[in-house]
C-alpha cells in the first residue's frame, strides 16, 4: 500500500510520525512519501517536500512564504501522478492543504483528513467543503466528529495522542526537589513571538503573587527557545528547567499557561491554570472580525465552558494575571472545582491509544469501495 502522507508544522510533523509508526506496526508493507519534518522521516516518510521552513504562524509571514509553499505544492502533485497513492492523508494546515486537495481530487486521489482543520472556528464554508470532498475525516475531540457528522462527512473521533504523551511524561523523575512551598509554574509559549509577548507580563506578574501568597515559580523553558528570552529570571527568583514538563505541571498549586496545546497538557496533569494569549494588533483584527468561538482556549473550548479563566490580548495585564491567580489561590473551593472541570476536560481526550486507533481508521477508509 503506497499513501501520501503531507503535514505542514510542527504539530503535524509529531502527529504524522505517530501515524506513521502506527501504520506500519498495523501493515509492515506501507511505504509512504509526502511532505513532513525529521519525525516524520525517521518514521519512515519519503520526503518529497521538507515542512521545516513552511510553517506559517502570523497572517503576515503568509507572503513571505508564498514562493516555498507554491514550490512543495507543485512537487507533491508532481509525486502524486507519477506513484498513483492509494489515499493521501492530509494533516492540519488547511490553507496549503486545501489547494492540495484540490488537484489530488481531479487525480482521483481519495482523501482522508487526520487532526481536522479548524476551519469550523472561523470558516465554515471550508469545514463544509472537507465534509464533502473527504472519504473520512479523523478528529482529536469528539466535538469535532460531532460537527462534521452533522455536515455529512464519514467522522470519527480516534482522542487526543497527547493522552499517552502525558502518561509517559508522568512517569519520568521531575527535574526539582519535592516542594516544600506551594509552587506557581510559568508556560509563557513555545515561539520566540509568544516568549516576547508573554514574558515580562508573566514574570511581573509572578513576583507579586510569589510575596503575596509565599509561592516557588518555576518557568518551563520549550525546546530550542534560547535563555535570553527569559531575561531577569534569575533576579525575580524564577527558576528556569527545560524538561520534566509533565511531573512539574503535576505539582503545580496553579500555572499561568499561553493558549495552545499547552493548555491540555495542563489539564491531562490536573494543573489550575489561568490561559493567557497575545498576538498583534493586526492578527488580533482578523481573528475578532472571523473567529466564531467564545472561548480562546483549547480546555474551554472542548468543554463547552468557562472551566479556566482567559485574560487574551489587551485583558493580559500584570494587575489581571495577579488578580485572577490570587482568586484562585485564596480559594480552596474554587481550585477544587476547577481540578474536577480539567478532569472532565481530560476525559473527553480519551484513553491512551489515540496513533492506533487513528492507524486503523486510515486503513479502514482506504480499503471503502469507491
């Protein structure tokens, strides 16, 4: 069996490699080729395209990488006629994927959709047309399966790999001694733009409710984000670690989280938090103008409700971060209702498994009689 697997970001590339694994566990012979990073190659990819320079954070950043984004689209539908996949698996970045489906589709390519665009926060006439132009569509919540049945697609919900990732983490040693104070713990992003947008707010912010209520911070460093972005840590008293993500969340009395995934590995660890997000004033425009959610964060938006409090753009203030974390930390009850919402949050994810399952209902749906 011979399938084009295309993922455009950083995500996409962890998700792929875990499919991608999965499917070869499930059929040794599957040989795949597309557009994917390192993680996706190791598991086996044949890179047509390398989505290491592709990835597109900002509206503006769009244009500058318009030439490379034509340049791989072209090279995969080049790859796609002259190998004859017997399905392409297109994984998130619905932007390029969309015109990529487009041209596989007069192919007679077959298409099956893994980690569902978003489309369904901002542009319903695409999550429409997915439904429409996918033999199936495999999403992380069940909300999202739920959305796409309801507009005729084939959709199911295989959870959220973040369940067994968390797992594994939880297992491994923390990388600080047991706490003897209660211990507030800093995720301010994992791109230098969130870092520069997020930081100082964060960091202030910390200081204050660090004397008021005698707490440790800690501030988890992401991977290949420099110590520089991170600067007066040391000063504020903030301890700065790069690994042990999961047991620190774990131990956390509360955590200041930027909006993401971020936010649900928080949740998986039973952590308190409060979601806070700034972007510029120009995506922020847009994203006012099109975005139909109430909530910005991942945990509220899958539950449906206000389980964490949200301080997004001009409301990611120190005097809000402070006054919002010093609810939570004055209030036993208030925490404790929160940990039994992020429990919910975590049951909607689903149980370890989710690469498998997935796996699985890629097989399935290439085996569909036309």
């Amino acid at each position: 069996m011979n399938l084009l697997i295309s993922a455009g970001e950083a995500s996409g590339d962890l998700h792929g490699s875990r499919l991608l694994q999965a499917l070869r566990k499930a059929r040794p012979l599957v040989q795949a080729f597309g557009m994917g990073g390192s993680r996706m190659e190791a598991a086996g990819l044949q890179r047509i395209v390398s989505s290491d320079s592709l990835a597109v954070f900002g509206v503006a950043e769009v244009f500058e990488k318009l030439p490379g984004l034509g340049r791989a689209l072209s090279a995969l539908d080049s790859a796609a006629r002259n190998r004859s996949p017997a399905a392409a698996i297109l994984i998130d970045f619905p932007d390029f994927h969309g015109l990529l489906a487009r041209r596989l589709r007069r192919r007679g390519v077959p298409l099956i959709y893994y980690v569902s665009p978003q489309v369904w926060a901002w542009r319903r006439y695409r999550a429409r047309r997915i439904a429409q132009n996918a033999r199936r569509i495999i999403t992380l919540f069940p909300f999202e399966a739920e959305l796409y049945r309801r507009l005729g697609a084939d959709a199911v919900c295989a959870g959220h790999p973040l369940v067994e990732d968390v797992r594994e983490g939880l297992a491994a040693p923390s990388p600080l001694p047991d706490k003897t104070r209660r211990r507030l713990v800093l995720l301010p992003g994992s791109r230098d733009t969130e870092l520069r947008r997020h930081w100082e707010t964060l960091a202030e912010a910390a200081v204050v409710l660090s004397r008021r209520f005698d707490l440790e911070v800690v501030a988890v460093r992401a991977p290949a984000m420099a110590e520089s972005l991170y600067a007066g840590a040391a000063e504020r008293g903030i301890r700065v670690v790069s690994s042990g993500l999961h047991p620190i969340l774990a131990s956390a009395d509360l955590a200041l989280v930027a909006s993401g995934t971020a936010t649900l590995e928080a949740a998986l660890c039973g952590a308190p938090m409060v979601v806070v997000y700034r972007t510029s004033a120009f995506s922020w425009a847009i994203a006012r103008a099109l975005v139909r959610l109430r909530w910005a964060s991942l945990v509220n938006i899958v539950a449906q409700d206000e389980v964490v409090p949200e301080l997004i753009q001009d409301d990611l203030t120190v005097e809000r971060v402070v006054a919002e974390g010093a609810r939570l930390l004055s209030d036993p009850e208030r925490l404790a209702a929160m940990r039994a919402g992020l429990a919910r949050v975590a049951e909607e994810l689903g149980p370890p498994g989710a690469s498998a399952r997935a796996a699985a209902l890629v097989l399935s749906a290439v085996e569909m009689r036309p």
